[in-house]
C-alpha cells in the first residue's frame, strides 16, 4: 500500500470521517492554521443573516427578550463549559482574551489578599504576560518569571496566582494539569490556565484537577471567527467573592434599576463588564454546533494521530533537515508541530504559495496547527509531499518568501 | 392645512429626506427606540456576509493583511473621527462602552499623579459610575458625586478627572461642553466626556473645547447593532504619555515579534487590547455609510426640529398629562425627548402594542429617541397620535401591560 493510501485507510478508520463537510473550506488549501483562525463552520454565515436581518432588523429593541440577546453570553458559556467538561454556570463569554485575562488575574489575586506574587512562564503569549504586569502593578504585587520545565521551583507561600498557557503557543508542548494545579493548590496558590490553544483540540479535565479560573479564545480551534470574544471560567466555589474590576452594569445584579452603586450579581455573571456582543456570540454559538456529538476522546485519537503521522513523514522524507520542537510524548504534547529550521519564514511563505497555509513564530519556528475537525491524514500526507517539494526545489530561496508580513 | 400635512411639509423641506431609505425598518413601526438600538442600515447584512464567507472562509488567516483586518480599529476610529469633527489618528474602536471607560479613566488620572479626586454626576449612566469606582479603588483614588447642574462647584485642585455623559440617558439634558470642560481644566483636571448618547445625533466639537478623552457607543445613533464595540478618543497631546491598564498585545510596539517586555506602540493605537472584533467593526464600518455626505448641521436641525415638533404635540394634544423632563432650549437639549408619569411603564408597553417603540427608563419615565436619519415629522405627527389613543382608551390599564421586562 502505497504511504498515501495508508493516509486514506486512516481517515476511513477515523471517528470523525465526514466532520470536515460542517466546514467551507477554499478548494486547494490545506489549511494548518485552525491554531490562529479556524476554518469558517457552515452555518455561521446564515446565522449571522438571520441575527442581523431577523432579531436585530425587525426585532429590534425586542430582541434583547423575544431573541434571547440577554441571556447570550451565559447560553454560550454553558455550551463552552459542555465542550470543555465543566459545569453549567461556571464559564462566560463577553471580551478579548486580554480583557477576560485582566478580570479573571485580578480576581484570582483579590482571593488571596496578603501574597504578592504571580507566577509566570517565559514562554508564555506575550499578551498574558503584558497583562500581569499590569495586573501587579496596580495591585501592587510581583512577577515571577519561571522556567516553563521547572515551574513548580518557583512556587512559595508568596504566591497568590499561577498563570500558565496550557499548550504552548510556540511549541505545541503541554502542561500536566493535574500536577502542576495540585503543586500551585499546595503553596495556597490559586491556578489559571490560558487555553487558548487547548478548547476545542484538546480534552482537559479542570474539575478533576481543581484548577481556580481558566480564559481562552474561541478563534482558534472553536472556529468563531476572527477577533471572537474569548471565554473565561470561574470554578464554583470561587463565585461568592469573585470580586472583578471591569465591574461594569451587567454584572450588576440589577443592571436595568439603574443604582448608582454597585451590588455584583450571585454566580459567574460577576465576571460581565459591558454590553454583550451579540454577532460575535451568535457565531459562536452557530460555530459550536460543528462539535455537536463529537466525543472528547476522538477528538483527541483524531488530532494525535494527525500530529504523530506529521511528524512521522517530515522526519523519513527530510531527515535532520527541522528540529522537531513538539514533544513526542503524547501526554506532553498539543494540537500542532512546530518545526524549526532558519530560514522557517521563507519555508511557510513558499508553503502558503503552494496552497499549505501553516505559520510563522519568531524567530525560527514553522508552525503547523492540526484541527482534527477538519483536517484529514490525507491532508498530512499532502502537506508533507509539498514541504519536501519546496525543500528539494529550493523554493524558499526566491525573493518573493523573503519580505516578512505580521499574521496573527 | 392639517397638523399631519404640517409634519409632511417639513419633511419635504429636510435636508435629510430620503435618508431613511438607507435603512430597513420594519413596517407598521414607528421606531423611537434608537438611541437604545439603532435601526439596520442597509449594507450591514451584506458586508457581514462578505466578511464572514469571502474574507474568512475563503481568505482565511490571510485576511488579516488582505483584507486589511489588522488596520480595521483604525480605519473605523477615523470614520467615526470624522463624523466627530475628530482629528485623523484620535480614535480608537475595540472593546465595550464599560472596558472602554476603564482604559481611558485609568489613562487619565495615571496624566494627574497627585491628585486623588474623580468627579462624577449623580445621573450619570450607572456604568459609568460603577467602572469609576473601580478605577478609583484600584488607583487610590475618591469619588465626588456632584449634582448634575452644578458640577462646577465640585472642583478643586485635588480633582484629576472630570468624567460627565454629555447628554443625559434620562432625560435628555445636554451640558455645555466648552464651558465645563474650560472649568475643569482651570482646577488642572481633565475631561472625558461619555457621548453614548451623543455620537450621530448631536454635533460636538471637542477639538474646540480642548477635551481630553471621550468614549461613546456605536450601538444608539451610529447603528452598528446590538453590543457593537465602543470608540475612545484621546487628544493628541496625550498621545506620548497614554498608560492604559488594558495593556494587551495588541497595543505592543511590535505584536508579532511576541516579547516577554511591553512596549506600547505610538500613537492612539496605545488605547488597544486584545484581537480586534472583525464583525463587529465590519457592521459598524458599514453602518457609517448611511452618514455619508450628511452635514451635522443638518443633522442637529433635523433632531431639533423633531424633539420640538413631539413636545408641542404632547403639550397640546395631551395637556398636564405629562412632564417634560427634557430642555426645552435647543442648546441644553440632546435627541430624546423623556416624558414623566407614574405609569410611565405601562404607557411604553401600550404604545408598543401599538407599533410606536420607545422604552421606559426607572422610575417613572418614557423615553423617546429621535434619531434623525430615519424619523419623519410624520412620524412623530403618527406617535403622538397614538400616544392620545393610548391615554384616552387608558390601554395602559390593560394587564398585559402590567408586566415589567428588562430592556437595554
């Protein structure tokens, strides 16, 4: 059989044969960046039509009741909570992921008054790192920055907060929950995980390992679109003192009383700042439905065998040529293959001229995202045909790959 | 002539006629609710289409320099600018009316080191209110509540921000903005001016009055849907010192070079956060098209002549049944007109059984927004016609309009 066919029993054999058609994917792309922008789901664009011309045009004002706009950000957050195994009420859905990182961060710190460290990773998105620092500086804490194969050397009985990205954004390299949760629960440190790169592609268990607070983004692998609100949990036992400060009028307990003071309402709410963004939820919500009966575990059999099989090929058809940055171990390992290799700009561009859409990390990182939803091992095996053909023919030395554009 | 071809008449004279016809409103409603949800422009529906399957579907992550998703907070903020009478540069559009209040109070008292005092009004917008206390116990601040008409005499030279909603969300009063904002900076503060009810209703030239920060939502009279995101304006002479607490990646220097240090970028960029909502700014980019080539003055004219125009038919028609809380003086009035009766509630509900949406606003009054793109004489001739069948019938003493739901 030949290696391709292999590729094609596999997907025959998969859990999620046929997932793929809930998506519009362009015709010639093989699209490794569902880790930056998922692909666009079916679906979304008819709810978007029926919200904007429906609800919003001859609803209008009624829609906040008659379409259930109020209720939004929770019935998102519920469906969420559902995809990430968490209980009902305990996730909210309404700002950036920078935003719901400076709601959650300062309320997680307000709950141990006394400390004055957070932990952080050096190898953490910049964004959570840029805001814990603003996050100490106005409550007047420290950070510290650890090593992220040692962070559990960093922990004492000073530290108030552990932030940690999951799956690394550069690496694909993965964090164990459960022991590093439990380590930060031992020095009375509470624990926040970004998952960012985790809903959607990878199973985590935050109820078993007793994690505090966890925000992530719906634009990756939940496929809500570009700029999509990001999505924060609160565990339960945290709701009565949540005690956040972009305390805005809908997580009043009474918004429409119109009080002068402020009385934050029972339950995950607290953690609402303004206005909910309808469109923006109503996408979200339309998006999730490409993961209806989908089970966690083929999710995860899914986006294993597609990264094991990437690395697989990369390494007999072009060996010594990438260092392979992604763990092997498929316990420490997330849903993409990072490469590096110095010239990975001009490597990606000439990709992407090819119709393989992966991305680039400085300073030297090749990243591929596999979206098990939507990518297929005959995409793997392809992907891998035309990075050989670009590395035989030298592609990446023409001057077009060379001028680096920004992409998020 | 009879009082209805009266309002026909000086609709033909308008220089806005025909305006309403880049909106689509639905028939058998006569819409005063705008300044609470605007109504669907037309090319609103098409542009998300566009954006959601062409730009995303088919662009994919590409799109964020193809499409020119990257630049979009800062191509909206420049059209919002202009419909401003704002400088090129000075506005910025990414996250809710609440976060945005946040961001911007936070970035202007950090301008007033030493002082401790931010004034507020007591009829301010409860947000507005709510995020200033924050602001005020994150930075060690205290809030003075000053009596709406008097607010001059609450300042002194402990105050290092003067925060007021240019037009009043109950009642429509609308403050002299050259005069406070003059005021405030004599005691050494600075103005921020909440123009939620303000933007794409009511000229106001803050450039003149040297104000320092703004921020208005785009959901009322600029009509970019429901949870639009809102717009901060910061004058340029702050631009070089702006320390905003929001301080995600998407306000770095240099974003995609993804360091652990943060460097804000220069200029009103400095205000972002995290990843911009495409959607969201896609609607509103759209939804400022129908503002093409309209003059502000004839848009205040326009306002003018209909809020005159309802409070003289109410006056007649319905003497003594009503108080206007609204100014009468031209100067001091925003686009609303507020009327007060104990069954304010119950009026709202009655008119809107009959197609004339307006809302309720605790305790006792009925608000009436008058957006000027889209409202004739005739409809105002038509909704106080309606408004004398409700009063006469007393519909307002039918049990279903007992029932009080929330409404934005």
């Amino acid at each position: 059989m030949s290696p391709r066919d292999a590729a094609l029993e596999l997907d025959a054999a998969s859990a999620l044969r046929g997932r793929r058609d809930h998506f519009r994917l362009p015709p010639g792309t093989i699209y490794l960046d569902g880790n930056s922008l998922g692909a666009l789901p079916h679906g979304v664009a008819e709810r978007l039509a029926h919200v904007v011309t429906e609800e919003w045009g001859r609803g209008l004002i009624a829609s906040w009741n008659t379409a259930g706009w109020i209720d939004l950000p929770r019935r998102v957050g519920d469906r969420v909570a559902a995809l990430l195994d968490l209980p009902e009420g305990t996730v909210w859905v309404s700002d950036s992921t920078s935003v719901s990182l400076f709601k959650t961060m300062v309320a997680a710190c307000r709950l141990r008054p006394g400390r004055d460290v957070i932990v952080l990773e050096r190898a953490t998105f910049p964004t959570d790192g840029y805001i814990a620092a603003s996050v100490a500086r106005m409550l007047d804490l420290e950070l510290r920055w650890a090593e992220s194969d040692r962070v559990e050397e960093y922990l004492d009985d000073r530290v108030a907060l552990v932030c940690l990205t999951h799956v690394d954004f550069r690496t694909g390299a993965m964090f164990d929950v459960d022991r590093v949760t439990a380590r930060a629960h031992e020095v009375g440190a509470l624990m926040l995980w970004d998952l960012c790169h985790t809903a959607g592609a990878v199973p985590v268990d935050l109820v078993t390992a007793g994690a505090d607070f966890a925000v992530g983004c719906s634009y990756k692998y939940l496929n809500a679109g570009p700029g999509s609100p990001a999505f924060m949990y609160a565990a339960r036992e945290h709701h009565a003192h949540l005690d956040q400060p972009l305390s805005g009028w809908m997580s009043h307990a009474r918004p429409f009383d119109m009080e002068l003071g402020y009385e934050p309402v029972e339950g995950v709410g607290r953690l609402a700042s303004g206005t909910p963004p309808i469109l923006a939820l109503s996408a979200l919500d339309a998006a999730l439905d490409a993961f209806e009966g989908v089970d966690p575990g083929d999710l995860r059999a899914a986006s294993l065998s597609l990264t094991d099989l990437f690395i697989r090929l990369v390494e007999e058809r072009l060996p010594g040529v990438f260092e392979v940055l992604t763990p092997r171990e498929h316990a420490r390992r997330g849903s993409q293959v990072s490469l590096r290799h110095p010239e990975a700009y001009a490597i990606v561009s000439a990709l992407i001229a090819r119709g393989v859409v992966g991305d680039f990390r400085t300073p030297d990182v090749a990243r591929f995202g596999f979206a098990p939803l939507y990518l297929t091992h005959a995409d793997v095996y392809d992907a891998v045909d035309h990075l050989v053909g670009v590395m035989e023919g030298r592609e990446h030395d023409r001057p077009e790959h060379a001028v680096r554009r920004a992409v998020t």
